[in-house]
C-alpha cells in the first residue's frame, strides 16, 4: 500500500496487522504499521566465536514507522514527548567500574576490558610511520 494510503484515519482503522494494536489514544499510530510478535534466529556460526551459538529468540509486537523518520519528524517528536535518546544520555559508572569521569559523558562509548580485549583481537595490525 502507497504511503498515501495509510495516512487517512480510515485506512488506519482497517489496517490488518494493525488491528486490535492501537496506541495509547485508543488508535493505531498515524503512518505507523504493526509487527506482530514473533520468533527469528539470532546469531551466526559462520563469523566471530561471540556470535554463536545460533538460537531463537521471541521479539514483542511493536510500532514501526511505515517510511523513515525524517530530521523534522524526529524533532517534533522530541518536542512533543520529551524523549531522551541513548547518545543524549550519560553511560551509568556502576556498568563501567574503573571508567574515569571524563569517558562518562553523554555520546561517548565505553568498553569494560572484555569487551575491548575481543574487539582488539579482531582489529588488523597498523604500522605506524612518523618522521
């Protein structure tokens, strides 16, 4: 169905993966579609060891935007809710013992020591040339 055709209330209404998911006004999201919940297969044998085993895993049904977000959209969203986004919000220092301050800001990635040591061990090797 054409973007156009979900936006009017009518086609909200009789949208059927929509149907007995509405939001908190008691309708479905507008130019929003349901994905019921269900099961995929997470994971993989083929890659890295920590990505293994393959196993199934159960997703909640949830709301997704029937086309991308725009920067406009996004912001109006902000405003309208209030919403805080991960990269807005500070790491917690008792997730990250032995992290200094300085790498608890709001935007920054941290990594405890077991993580760092499998993603170095996966990094090629860099040569350095300097005068």
């Amino acid at each position: 169905m054409a973007r156009s055709d979900r936006s009017s209330p009518a086609a909200r209404e009789t949208i059927p993966e929509a149907k007995g998911h509405r939001g908190a006004s008691g309708r479905s999201p507008k130019n929003m579609v349901w994905i019921p919940a269900g099961h995929f297969l997470m994971g993989s044998e083929d890659f890295y060891p920590e990505e293994g085993p393959v196993h199934r895993r159960a997703v909640q049904g949830l709301w997704v935007d029937h086309h991308p977000v725009t920067n406009a959209e996004f912001r109006r969203f902000v405003k309208d809710t209030g919403h805080v986004t991960t990269a807005e919000t500070a790491p917690d220092a008792a997730e990250y013992p032995g992290a200094s301050d300085d790498q608890l800001v709001p935007g920054s990635l941290v990594f405890t020591p077991a993580q760092w040591s499998g993603a170095a061990a996966r990094l090629p090797a860099v040569v350095v040339v300097g005068p």
